[in-house]
C-alpha cells in the first residue's frame, strides 16, 4: 500500500459561541480543494454557550478517514482553554494563540502556513452571512503569518460531506415523501438540512410533540402510500417501541434514522457510541421481521438510505440505518458516486390492524387463520434473506490472504481502516447486521487471530456473531472503547499489534 507523503493534524478549540466548527469546516474545504483527503471530527459538550469544543482536521495525499493523536497544528481561539480529548502536541507544533481576533483570523493563519492562496479560502467564506468582516479578518490572519510548511497542490477530486447530510441525500434520492422528528442530538441535524431542500423536492418536514406521536404519525403517513421516515436517538426512540410491533403486525414500510449517542437514560449527549444494536435488534413485543443497516462512512449513509427504503417497501417492514454521533457529525472526503438503489411505493389503501388478522386485515381468532398469518410472516423472512443475499451484506479489506482478522461495524470504519495499513490484516466490515449472512461464518473460521473494535463496553456485535454462528471472541481480543469517545487510529493500530501478537 503506498505510503502517505502527507499527514497532518490540526486541532481547533474554542468555547461555544466562538466559532470553532465554522473554522473547521471553512479549512476543511480549502484543503479538500487544495486536492488532499481530509477528516474532520467535532468534540463538544452539552452547551449553548460557554463550555469546550474542538474540531481535529486530518488530512493526507492518500485516503483518510480518521483522526490521530498527535497534533501538528494547535489553534486556540480561547488561550485559556485547556484540551480534555487525549490529544497531544508533537514536538514543535505549531501554536497559533490570540483571543482578541475574529475565528477566521485563524483560517487565514492556516491557509498561509500550507501554502495555499487566500483566493481559495475567500471563495468559502461567501458561506457565511458576515461576509465582508471574515474576509479582513481572514485576510490579517494570512499577511501576519511567518511560518510556512507549503503543501504541494494535488488533483484529487473529493468532496467533503458529514454523515448526516449525506444521508439526507440519500433519503431524498430514494424518493422520501415525509419525515417525522422531535429534536435529539444527534439526529436533529437531519431535519435541518432535510428542510432546506423541502420546496424544492416537494417534501414535508414535520416536528411533533414527542417521540411517540412521531412513530405513530409516520405509520399514518406510510398507510396512505407515502414513503415515510422517523429519526432519532436512542432515548427517543425507548418511546417508539409499542408502535414498531404495529408495524410489524400490520405491515407498514417505515424506515428509520438511529443516530447513537451513550446511554443509559440522557448518558452523554452530545458523545459517541454504538451502545443500541442489542435495543434494535430485540425492541418491540412479539415476533416479526425487521432489517438493520450499519453505515460506516458518508458513501455509505446515502446508500444505505436507500436500502432502508427498498427493504421496507418491497417487504412492509420496519428498516433502521444505524449511524453515531462520531458518523453523523464527522466530515469526510469522498470521492465516489454513491449508488442509489431505487424502490417503488408498494403500500395500497386498505383495512390495516394492530390485531392478529387475516390477508382481509380482519380481526380473526380463529386457529387456522392465526397460524396462517404466522407463516405468512415466518415465509417473509425466508424471502427477506433470500433478496439480503444480492446485496453486500459485508466487506473484507486489507490484507485479504491475512489470517489476522479483525471484525468492526458501523464508525469505527476509519479508525480501523487506517490503523491496519502497516499491519499483517484484513477487516471485515459489517454492514447488514439483520438479517445476518450465511456467509459470515465461512469468512469467520478462515482466520486464525480474531480481533474486534467496538465504542462499547459490552461487544454487542460479539453476541451477535455468537449467536448467527457459534463462534466465541476471546475477551483478550475485545478492543472496546466506552468513554463516549471516537477510535484514534495511531493509538488502535498499536493495540490491534498487541492483541495479534
């Protein structure tokens, strides 16, 4: 694999209100357009104002999707701050400090450090509202910058995309009709830039009172013929557990947005975690037939948006995409055409009921016709299984000769990805986690060191491989993190040696 010539860290801090983010997205883009593969992660606490934020920007003349732990840059638009996120100064960082000037004072301290010409930066300000007090700002920052480590110019052509509003993307490109929401971080995004585009797609954006009437009035929705779609978080949707059995009773197409965040109860709000597989996979009264999607990257949520929609129309079933807050807020550079895998409205006026019923949607309590409705579900998922075998239920990469294998789902993609680069390894992503593969397995039992990554303390996608094959993952070869924060791929790579060894 070719060895990256360029990777730097940059870490941007400030208090809210001070405009970090905007910083990191504004240097991001420049530095997408300057050709160069870019990662940016947002790190905050639950506060308006005030508080501590920061955004770290990777970037690499190769593809990059994940942090590391060592900063290059540091930016601090508050000199007080102090850096709570494990990051740490290499030796001779370079450390740009002065609270008494605009944010963008510093994009224009960064854009002259690597080389790149105010122009470009210029182009991305226009973004903004206050136009003309970024560009002095910017444009002071640029000319009292001395230190210059310039990046060649690369002709890369990526596009830089957070995992929400890719998503939203593919929502719409799968032909959503309607979404329902009540605000959770960090799913609350989604509505925000679903409702940008409301005119112009001939979509509607509706909040309701609580998380309950939100399920209930998608169900509605979807019984009518409409392609209907809820988002939350895990809180949100403990609510919705009562009207996801009607679905699977009734048989109304519902996808459904689960952006993760810690747990139990309000956990950490505004970190990340992927702590709700088991709550997707068991939620909800009695047996029927569901479909869970884990992205793992921006090109993943706009696809798997739209296997959510096929799934759910093509079967009338409820169907979650599994995101994060690490996923969902994250901005990564991608440079492919994700593939939109269209679906047609299959739903038809008629009686639908929360009661056990006949193919007439009659309330029936007669033996035979109950155990007819069964089987008629139970066949479903056969044919589910069946139409989950076309699609790539999972995906190998790394050393695919390797029989080092390490196992990981969901955000954890780019930590992964990158720190096995110099490693002995191959990695399985996976992707469809219900129904599960029968092909997994096979995959499984080539290997002979196992490894799993999880932001979790309990392995939840262990008991699942445990209980779809009977293959146990020792404890010792779990790497599960659960501080609420994201993998760092320099500090994973080093562990996933010490487990392989």
């Amino acid at each position: 694999m070719k060895k990256r010539d360029i990777l730097l860290n940059i870490l941007i801090e400030g208090k809210a209100g001070q405009g970090p983010n905007a910083v990191a997205r504004v240097v991001g883009k420049m530095l997408v357009q300057h050709g160069y593969s870019v990662f940016v992660s947002r790190h905050y606490g639950s506060f308006v104002r005030g508080g501590y934020n920061c955004n770290v920007i990777t970037l690499s003349d190769s593809p990059i999707m994940s942090n590391e732990s060592q900063i290059d840059i540091l930016v601090t638009l508050d000199g007080n701050l102090k850096r709570t996120y494990n990051f740490q100064l290499k030796k001779g960082a370079i450390k740009l400090k002065n609270n008494r000037e605009g944010n963008m004072f510093f994009a224009g301290n960064i854009a002259k450090i690597l080389g790149i010409e105010l122009k470009i930066l210029e182009e991305f300000l226009k973004e903004f509202s206050n136009f003309e007090t970024n560009l002095k700002d910017a444009k002071n920052g640029y000319n009292k910058e001395k230190t210059k480590i310039p990046l060649k110019k690369l002709s890369n052509k990526v596009e830089l995309i957070d995992g929400t509003h890719a998503f939203s993307i593919g929502a719409i490109n799968s032909g959503l009709d309607i979404y329902f929401f009540y605000p959770m971080t960090p799913a609350t995004s989604l509505a925000n830039y679903l409702a940008d585009k409301q005119k112009e797609k001939n979509i509607f954006i509706f909040e309701l009172e609580n998380e309950i009437a939100v399920m209930n009035a998608a169900l509605g929705s979807a019984i009518t013929g409409a392609k209907s779609m809820i988002g939350t978080s895990g809180g949100g949707f403990d609510l919705m557990s009562e009207a996801l059995s009607l679905a699977g009773m009734a048989e109304i197409p519902i996808v459904i947005y689960l952006a993760q965040r810690p747990g139990p109860s309000t956990g950490i709000p505004t970190y990340t975690s992927q702590g709700d597989l088991d709550m997707v996979r068991y939620t909800g009264h009695g047996e029927f037939q569901r479909a869970i999607f884990a992205a793992g990257d921006s090109a993943e949520c706009q696809e798997l948006a739209s296997w959510a929609f096929y799934f759910s129309q093509k079967f009338k079933i409820p169907c979650f995409v599994l995101t994060d807050k690490h996923l969902a807020e994250s901005l990564y550079s991608i440079n492919k055409v994700p593939k939109i895998i269209k679906s047609k409205k299959s739903t038809s006026l008629k009686r639908y009921n929360s009661y056990e019923h006949g193919a007439d949607g009659e309330v029936s309590e007669v033996a035979k016709v109950i155990n007819k409705s069964v089987e008629r579900r139970l066949k479903k998922q056969k044919e589910i299984e069946k139409e989950i075998g076309k699609f790539e239920s999972f995906k190998i990469y790394g050393n695919k000769n390797s029989k080092n294998l390490v196992l990981f789902w969901g955000s954890t993609k780019g930590a992964v990805l990158d720190s096995i680069k110099n490693i002995d390894a191959k990695a399985m992503q996976f992707i469809i986690l219900e129904p599960f593969s029968n092909k997994i397995k096979a995959e499984l039992e080539k290997a002979k060191n196992i490894v799993i990554v999880e932001n979790n303390s309990t392995s939840q996608l262990s008991k699942l491989i445990a209980e779809k094959t009977g293959i146990f993952i020792n404890v010792k070869n779990k790497i599960l993190r659960y501080d609420g924060k994201p993998f760092l791929s320099d500090e994973l790579s080093k562990e996933i040696k010490r487990r392989l060894k």
